[in-house]
C-alpha cells in the first residue's frame, strides 16, 4: 500500500483490526523485516509497518533526518485515522521512535524499544557513517550489506535458518543506494535521547537479545533503568535483529507485555 505523506510516496504494510501498532525498521533494511509480525500479530494489533523515507519502495530525498522520519511516520498515522498508537522501533527505527516523541508525544499510547538505544553517535561513530555512505555512493548497497549482514543474526543462525541470512541479504541489496546514503548520515546527526528517558509517560517495553553485539543486552538494560516502570526482556538465541530471527519469541514477549500492562489502560 502507499500513501502521499510530506510530499513523498510512503508505502507500508497493514494488517489486523486491534489496537494500532506501529513498527519501524532498521538500517539498511525496510518494512519487511516485519513480515512475520505482520502475520503473527495481526489477530490483536492493527499492524503498519511503512518503509521509512529512502527505504524500500518509499520515495528518497536528497537529505533526511530522524525527525524528517518521524514526521513521515505521523502524517502517515493521520492519514489512517489513527490518533493514538503502539510505536516499536528496532535500532534505526528507535532513534525515529525518540524523534516522534519529541515531536508528537500526543501519538504514541505505548512503546516498545527493541535492540536499540538513546545514546548518539560518538565522533568515530559518525566518521564510520561518513564513510560508509561514501562507501554506499560508490557501491551501492552492497557496501551497506556487506558490513551489516554479518552482524544482524547470531552467528549460529546461517546454519539453523539457511534461508534467513539469504532473506535479509536480498533485502538490503534491493535498497535504493540515495536514501541508504541520507539515512546513514541521518543517524550519525541524531541528538542524544538519553536526557528524554527520565520523562517517558508511557508503558514501555526494552528489549535486548543475548547475542547482539551492534546494542549489547547491557544498553537494554540501562535504557530500561533510566525510564520510569519499564519492563525488560531478553531475547535469547539471537543476535541483532532479534524479531527476524526469533519471531516466535519476541511476539510472545510482546503479546504478554500489551495483555499485562497496555490493553486496558
Ligand atoms: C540498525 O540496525 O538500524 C543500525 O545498526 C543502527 C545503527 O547503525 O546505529
């Protein structure tokens, strides 16, 4: 499906009537590292899961930011009707998540951080970024996926789920080089959202994973101190992507939390 948001064509998956959850994806990645949640959770959330700006079959533009991101996402949330939703953001898609706080807190009923984190992008942090759109400009995605992939999945994960590793390479070589290039950029701009985490009003969930090695379980953790009653799971058995590789897992943890702590708020 696509939508006509901030002058840009924004597509984006939907499925399911329940409470609106809203999922963005990581870089260098789309919409679809969503699939299984699309379909597993369907039957409880109004699931959305739009490719952010520059993504998949979403429209670029020359530059972006987390807040441009974030802006799309909650023009994208008018445009349904949604007034107020679930907003789960993996990695990149938690920096947008922090953005659309700052911008629109009035959107977003729960939330849930997943293999992410608040700190910024330290000054060799951001040179990496630097290059690595260089990198992107000159290769085109493949450069992105080259240095990403390995890091996505635990490293058993080749040999227990062949087609994964297959699934999300595909993914990433099918990203369009421009935005891959204004999103890397976009994220070593990012501010800091650690001073934003005291003042988080809304049930929260961290997830990290225990063979994550891009956002140590450690970062979860300390995330998860620094906000006001939020609930920490761990997601074993998984590296980066944590919902791609161990989706059975991390739907349970988020069916659980939504049950417990968000249905009847
Ligand atoms: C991601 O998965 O979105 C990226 O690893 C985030 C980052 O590089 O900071």
């Amino acid at each position: 499906m696509e939508a006509l948001v901030n002058g840009i064509k924004i597509q984006y998956r939907e499925k399911g009537t329940g409470d609106p959850l809203l999922l963005l994806h990581g870089f260098p990645l789309d919409g679809s590292m969503w699939d299984d949640q699309l379909e597993a959770l369907s039957d409880r959330f109004r699931v959305i899961a739009p490719d952010l700006r520059g993504c998949g079959g979403s429209e670029s533009s020359e530059s972006t930011s987390m807040e441009q991101m974030a802006d799309d996402a909650a023009a994208l949330l008018e445009k349904l009707g949604i007034a107020k939703a679930i907003v789960c953001g993996f990695s990149m898609g938690g920096y947008v998540t922090f953005a659309l706080l700052r911008r629109r807190p009035e959107l977003v009923r729960g939330l849930i951080l997943t293999n992410t984190k608040a700190e910024p992008d330290t000054e060799e942090g951001k040179a990496g970024r630097a290059a690595m759109a260089a990198a992107i400009r000159e290769r085109g995605a493949v450069a992105a996926a080259e240095a990403m992939l390995p890091k996505l999945l635990s490293p058993a994960a080749p040999e227990r789920q062949p087609t994964l590793a297959e699934r999300l390479r595909r993914t990433m070589l099918a990203q369009p080089p421009q935005g891959l290039a204004a999103a890397a950029m976009a994220m070593a701009a990012r501010p800091d959202a650690t001073p934003q985490l005291g003042g988080i009003a809304v049930p929260t969930l961290v997830i990290g994973s225990d063979g994550d090695t891009i956002m140590p379980f450690a970062i979860a953790e300390a995330m998860a101190a620094a906000i006001p009653g939020a609930a920490l799971r761990r997601v074993d058995g998984a590296g980066h992507a944590a919902n791609v590789e161990q989706p059975a897992a991390w739907n349970g943890i988020v069916r659980d939390w939504h049950a417990d702590t968000v249905a009847f708020r």
